[in-house]
C-alpha cells in the first residue's frame, strides 16, 4: 500500500499495535508470575502498578481532542496519534481488567471499569466508522463538498425555474414543487430509495415523463430539457442526502462517545480518591 494511502489503524506498520501487544503480554506475563498474597489485586504492588499506567493512559487518551486540533508532520501526526489512540486503548482492556484482579462488587471501582470497557467498545464501533465512512463520503461527494453540492442544487433549481417558461400551466406545478419543496437532509433510519421515491423533484420527473407521451410536437423538446435537469438534480440529491447522512453518523457517534469518555474520567477521578483517603 502506498504511503500515501496508509491508513490510520496501519500506521507505520502497525507500530502501536505492536507495542499494545507488547504492553499486554509483559502486563499477563507479571500478573501470572508476580508474587503476591493471597492473590494479585488492586491494593498490591502490581494492582497499583497497572492502575497508575491505566490511570495515565485513559488521561492521554482523552488529549486525542485537542490534538486534532494541532495539524503536524512526524511520528506525533493525526495519524500517528490516532493509531497510538486506537492500540493503547484497546489495551486497557487488558492493563485495567489485571488491575481488578477479577474483583468486582456495586461500588464506584466497578463503575469506572465498566465505563472504561464502555468506551472502549463504543471506540471499536467508531474504529469502523473512521475506516469506512470517510472514504464512502470522498467517493460519494466526486470531488465536491457539501457547500458545493448545495449550491449546485440551488443553480439546478434557477436552471429549472428558466427553463419552465415554455411549458403549459398544468406541468408547472410539479416543477415548482420540485424547487421548493427539497428535503435535503434525510431521516437516519430512513431508507434513502424511499425519500428519493417521495422527493418532490422525483415525482415531477416521473408525471413529466407520462406527459411527455401525448405532449404537443412543440412542447416535447422544452419537456425533454426539464426532465433532463429534473433527473440531474434528483442523482445530486441523492449523493447530498448520502453525505449528510454519512456526516451525521460520524457525528451522533462523537456526541455519545464524548461525554461518556467525560464520564469515565470522573468515575476514575473518584476512584483513585477513594482509594488514597479512604482505604
């Protein structure tokens, strides 16, 4: 694969996966030989031990967001953070589940893991959005973004409107309806065949079309032209409505994946409190 196309999770192949793995199997190898009675837990020295070095890393993980913010070359690029993000997080599930020792009770201890295990599994869902996602919405845009698209239906619309003026009063409803009357964003649980089906610009197409049979030899060509702009916008709407749901998806993920993160880092916060001033 091209440099060029690497993608986040190969990153410098696959760098940090192989340190995550590293970290994780040194993490089993002193769980499973360490010396401690009566059994390895998060008061001994190894407990301790793994919880500082998971406390460190869920904190370093949660400074991915600001770093996006910070576009730089070199083994700390986006990319580069991004891949370190992906692997040492997906090592806490190790680190953090040795420090617990298997113990587990109803009391703040197990609800920081169990949010950590949270967002570790929320991150795997977003991991597939980020990989596939994008690359559909650069494919789907065909070089034009979102700003662009819209404007492109807004000259569609002012094409249709100039072009219509030859045409009899009972075709122009439909057309009308067709520029004012454009759903652009779609529903996320919404089939995106059903909307194109029910956009006004589609059904003007469509009675267009059934007109276009019985239509005066003068006004054919007039029709032709409008259900040929008619279609375009309706091909262009349906790669916006693409798009937007895309984008949308990748957002509703950020806006549950976030707080939670937040979440977690409270829940740790008490947890390392409780455990210096009240064990």
């Amino acid at each position: 694969m091209p440099i060029g196309h690497e993608g986040f999770l190969g990153h410098k192949r696959y760098r940090y996966f192989k340190i995550a793995l590293g970290i994780s199997i040194l993490a089993i190898i002193a769980y499973l030989f360490a010396d401690v009675s009566p059994r390895p837990n998060g008061g001994s020295w190894l407990g301790y031990t793994l919880g500082t070095i998971s406390a460190l890393l869920i904190i370093w993980l949660m400074l991915l967001g600001m770093r996006k913010r910070a576009i730089t070359p070199g083994h700390w690029s986006l990319k580069g953070w991004t891949s370190a993000h992906v692997y040492l997080g997906s090592s806490l599930l190790v680190l953090a589940t040795l420090h617990t020792g298997f113990q587990f009770g109803l009391n703040i201890h197990t609800l920081a893991y169990g949010l950590m295990v949270f967002v570790i599994l929320s991150g795997f869902v977003g991991i597939y959005f980020y990989a596939t996602v994008p690359r559909k919405m650069s494919d789907n845009r065909a070089h034009r973004t979102q700003s662009e698209m819209l404007e492109a239906i807004r000259a569609l619309n002012r094409e249709l409107n100039e072009a219509a003026q030859p045409l009899d009063q009972k075709y122009l409803g439909d057309i009308k309806n067709a520029i004012r009357k454009t759903k652009i964003k779609p529903g996320l649980f919404s089939s995106l065949s059903d909307i194109q089906k029910r956009c006004a610009t589609t059904r003007a197409a469509k009675r267009l079309r059934k007109g276009l049979a019985s239509a005066d030899e003068d006004m054919r060509d007039p029709l032709e032209h409008v259900i040929a702009i008619l279609d375009r916008k309706s091909a262009l709407l349906l790669r916006t409505r693409k798009h937007i749901r895309n984008k949308t998806l990748l957002q509703l993920w950020l806006y549950f994946h976030v707080p939670v993160s937040f979440a977690l880092l409270a829940a740790l916060t008490a947890h390392i409190i409780s455990v210096f001033f009240y064990w």
